[in-house]
C-alpha cells in the first residue's frame, strides 16, 4: 500500500506541513525505526520512519510519540548532532518512485552539536552564532518491503549512516553503508505510466499470453505501479477486476488507458481523496485515492494520508505481530534486568553462608584451647592441636584468648541467624522471575503479554513496598481456553504464574496429570482425561510442556508428570512455584499446538 501513489501524497502533506519547520527532538522508536518531532505553523509534529521489514512505514503524526529508552543506534546519535535544531528545507518524491527525501540545514558549530536527547524549546532562539556554518544533510526514506531502509547522508550524497547496513555479500548490486556514496536503487526496465498512449498500451497486450491477468501485467510493465493501483485501473475501466488481457478487445484498449489516466490523475492535480477500507471491522486497506474496487469494504475518509495510515496502522492485524514483539522484549527486558539483581543477591548470601561456616572452626578452636590450657605458656603465640595451628594473643591468658574465639562465633552466628531462610526465600524469588521472563518470552498473544504485565508490575509494587492502586484493582487471571484431543481429552497451559496456579489448584482435580519442563522455568500445563489414560494426551501434553519452557528451542527436553493430588505451592512463594512427588519423566521433543493438531486456544 506504500505505492507510489501514498507517497506522493505523503509528499505533497509534508511539503505543506513541515517545510520550514524546526527539529525539536530525535528519538528512537524501534530497532530500525526513529522520529523526528517536528514544530511548524505552530504545532508540533513527530515524523515517524520505521524500515522495519515486516512492516515499513512513513506518515506524520499529531501524537506525541514515546522513545524507547534501551534502544541508543549510531543514526539516533548522527540525527542528533546533524538535525536535531535545524530546520526541514525540502521534500521531494523521485519519479514515480517509493522514496522520499527529506533535505535538512543546521547551523553547526563544533562543541555545540546537541547530541543529547532535550527537546528545544518551541519558541527558542537559535543558539548559533550569524557567523556559524550552514550543514546540509538529507534523510532519505526508501519504503519497499523487506528492503526497505532510512538512510542519512551528507550534502554531497556521502552515507553517514542508515537504519540497516546492507553489505556487499548481502547484496553486490548496491551495498548500502556508512561511508559510501548514496545511490538509489537500481531502476527497472519498465514503461512509464504517464506518457503510454493507448496503441503502446495495445502492443503491450499483444506482446502477453492472452490468458495472462491484465492487473498482473500491469504490475510487471508499468514503473510504479503497485498491485491495487493495477486492480483499480482494471476496476475504473471495466467495472470488475477479474480479466484476461485476451478478453480485451482493440476497442476497449482506450478504456483501460482511461482507467490508468485517472488513477494516476492526483500526481499532476495533487488532489488527495485519503481512505481506509475495512471489512467486518478489521483495516485491509489505505489508500490516497478512493479504491472503487473495494465496494466490498466499509470505507472511511480522512484529512490526510498521514491519517489513514495511523489508523491503519493502529488496528490492522498486520502490525500486531510487531506491536506484540516489541511489548514482549521490553517486557522481558525488565523482568531479566529483575533477574540478575536477584541472582547477585543470591550469589552475595551464599558468600556469607560461606563465612559462616567459619564460625563452627571459631567455636571449635575455643573448645581446643580449653582441652589444651595447661599446655600453653604465658606468651605463647599458637597453639598446634588435632592437626590445627591456633593463633593466640600473647598478651591474653589462656582462658581469654578462648573466650575471644567463643565470642566471634556468638556474633557471627547472630549475624546469619536467618541466612538460611534468607537463601531460601531468595532461591524462590529467583525461580519467579525465571519462570516469568521465560513465560514473557515465550508470549504469542496480546493477552498473554498484558497478563504478565500485570503480573510483573504486582510483584515490582510489592517488592517496593509500595501499594499500587492498580495492583489492588486487579482482575482474577483469565481462565486459559483449553485444547481438546481428538480423544476428547482436554490440555490446560498455564501462560503466567497466576494462569499457572489457576489451572493447577482451580480448574484442575485431584487425579488430572500435572506437567512441567523438569527443571527448568516454563509452563504447567493439565490433562482432564475423557475416560481411561491414552498415551497420545500424555504424548501431546508433554510436547507442549516442552514447548512453553525455555527448553522450546532444545532438541528434547524431560518433562515430569505426576497426579495433581502430588502437587503443592510453595508456602509464601510467588505464584506458579510449587513442589511435587510421585513424578515420572518423558523425554519429548518440543512442539507448538499446530504441529500437533491440537484445537483451541485461538485467537
């Protein structure tokens, strides 16, 4: 949908919204992704770029747009020193091309390069001096698919830096790296849809299979043209989108040179009709023009293709996976950052439990220079006994230098009085936070990820000692759809810790099978049996332990299994943490539901 015609629209919105305008800030929005907020015609505006492959994107954006702290790439930190206080001098669209360039001038002078994050005031002087050098740079935005990229180079085309490196082994044609001098991409051997008259248009057909699709051929031989501007060229001349070339005849021709002249109309005209398409209320579709051929769909109008594209962006399934990906890591990231305090809490205890085991060899000592007290000499300066040598204070009578060792053990035992409950409790609090991350890793659906927030943000409340009104209001985990066997049989996996307890101890009965990655931080996950234990439930069952645990990418994992009735929480310990008996183990391979044919939990 980023054809030629959406970025021309795009270029024409930002040429009257931002040309002249001052960078007020650069952020970081994902892993190949920035913004550039933006303060024209009295507002602000955050240019958003992302080159991400899944999904590309380029629109502008009222909305103030939040940076992504942990994520700080050379490009964030170029932008920074060579945009960021100056202003948007050009935008420009090459020939029919999926490309925008936006041209930027700074003053600049070296020590006063702003590389730091502050916005600049909206209404702020220029910190420059008249005498300080004008730099011009250019943030060239190429939006094609997986090959998409944000590219920023200097006044004389020389690359500073992109969003993704593209080396010579990864594409000889055209490398794109710091450095080097920009090119565009290579152009293709195609027509040029503006000046192809109607007998050029003939001979096209007549060169194709005449059982060929004409939308198809469109595609293939007209420069630009993307494959719903060629279904609407189709549609617009012969009211269905559906036709052979060979079914259309000499006559017609002009027709469908009629139907490309009006889809491409808004290039010379620059009149935008911005729409987005919808159908049982999910986006399939934006537009700069209004697509007759998506009768199909609801259609909505906006006041801009920056719009129509936000909103897009904003509900369609498509963009969910990057969302979802995005939430997860971040996610994850604080609950691993939570993690490795706790693991170096725990490795500081077991230091001191270490200590203290010294505190036996102190009491020990006393109870030798006891035994040995009529042995040792006034001045004496150590003592060899049962094969220790004891140093003693020469200073101190025999009795005294006892008591002396008697009383660094009191203190050192009082010290770690509750040093074993301490590891203890750590011990758990670090099997939590394993099991979490693991299951925030291993999230598939927003669901999921949101229910583990939560659930994170409960314990970083608690353990703050704080009490969050959130956390108080917090609804009761939502009950897991099961998968059901072609037995009958129905599988419970539990998705966070409180998901985890609920299938164990609420939803499951005394003698349902229990499963868990042995030893390693992951899923429970239940079997409720239709009728007598079949090895395919507990095949299947097992596969799926296997899968929700971070053992998901080893190639065979042990799961236990025990009856339900075997499996107790952890008392005090945070929820998911239990412990178990009776338990046999299965060594399984890990496998997602849809391999093995499992029905339920959708969506």
């Amino acid at each position: 949908m980023f054809d030629t015609l959406t970025m021309a629209a795009l270029a024409d919105e930002l040429a009257g919204r931002i040309i002249d305008g001052r960078i007020q800030k650069v952020i970081q929005i994902g892993d190949a992704a920035i913004g550039l907020e933006i303060y024209a015609e009295h507002q602000r505006r955050v240019l958003i770029a992302s080159a991400e492959s899944r999904n590309p994107h380029l629109y502008l954006s009222p909305a103030r747009v939040t940076a992504d702290p942990d994520r700080v790439t050379p490009l964030l930190l170029l932008l920074r020193k060579y945009a960021r206080g100056g202003w948007i001098t050009g935008v420009e669209q090459p020939r029919l091309e999926r490309i925008i360039r936006v041209s930027i001038a700074k003053p600049f002078y070296p020590g006063k390069h702003g590389e730091d994050g502050d916005e600049i005031p909206d209404d702020g002087e220029d910190d420059f001096g008249p005498e300080g050098e004008l730099v011009h740079t250019h943030l060239i935005i190429e939006l094609m698919g997986r090959h998409s990229n944000v590219i920023f180079t200097d006044d004389a085309g020389k690359i500073l830096d992109v969003a993704k490196r593209v080396t010579p082994q990864m594409s000889r044609v055209r490398p794109v790296l710091p450095g080097r001098i920009y090119e565009p991409p290579p152009p293709q051997a195609k027509h040029d849809p503006r000046s192809l008259s109607a007998p050029a248009l003939a001979a096209l057909m007549a060169a194709s299979p005449p059982d060929s699709d004409l939308a198809g051929l469109l595609v293939r031989s007209l420069a630009g043209f993307s494959p719903q501007m060629a279904r609407e060229a189709v549609y617009r001349a012969f009211d269905t989108m559906e036709l052979a070339v060979g079914a259309v005849s000499p006559q017609a021709v002009e027709a469908l040179a009629g139907g490309l002249e009006a889809v491409l109309a808004p290039l010379e005209t620059g009149h935008w009709e911005p729409s987005g398409y919808l159908v049982d209320g999910v986006p399939v579709a934006f537009s700069a023009i209004r697509l007759e051929h998506r009768r199909d769909a609801e259609e909505i109008r906006y006041g801009s293709i920056s719009e129509a594209i936000e909103r897009y962006l904003a509900a369609s399934p498509v963009a969910q996976p990057v969302r979802h990906a995005q939430r997860r890591a971040k996610l994850a990231l604080r609950i691993g950052n939570a993690r490795e305090r706790i693991a170096a809490r725990l490795r500081s205890l077991e230091e001191e439990q270490e200590r203290a085991a010294l505190a036996e060899q102190w009491r020990t000592m006393g109870e030798l220079i006891y035994a040995s007290i009529y042995q040792i000499q006034p001045g004496q300066r150590e003592l060899e006994t049962d094969g220790l040598h004891i140093p003693l204070d020469p200073a101190r009578s025999p009795s005294e230098n006892a008591q002396s060792y008697f009383e660094r053990y009191r203190k050192a035992r009082s010290a770690t009085a509750n040093l074993p409950e301490l590891v203890e409790r750590t011990w758990a609090e670090l099997a939590y936070l394993e099991q979490l991350e693991t299951l925030a890793n291993l999230a598939e659906q927003f669901d999921d990820i949101e229910q583990l927030r939560r659930e994170w943000e409960t314990y970083d409340w608690e353990r703050r000692g704080v009490t969050s009104p959130k956390a108080r209001r917090e609804p009761a985990p939502k009950r897991p759809r099961p998968y059901r066997t072609a037995g009958g049989d129905m599988i419970y996996v539990g998705h966070n810790g409180r998901q985890n307890e609920l299938i164990t101890f609420d939803i499951a009965g005394p003698d349902d099978l229990w499963f868990h990655a042995r030893g390693l931080p992951g899923a429970h996950v239940i079997v409720q049996l239709n009728g007598p234990e079949r090895d395919e439930a507990i095949e299947k069952a097992a596969a799926l332990a296997a899968y929700y645990s971070s053992g998901q990418g080893s190639t065979t994992v042990d799961v236990d299994t025990t009856r339900r009735r075997y499996v107790r929480k952890v008392k005090g310990g945070q929820p998911g943490l239990v412990t178990y008996r009776e338990e046999r183990t299965l060594r399984v391979r890990p496998q997602n539901p849809e391999n093995l044919g499992l029905e339920g939990r959708p969506r």
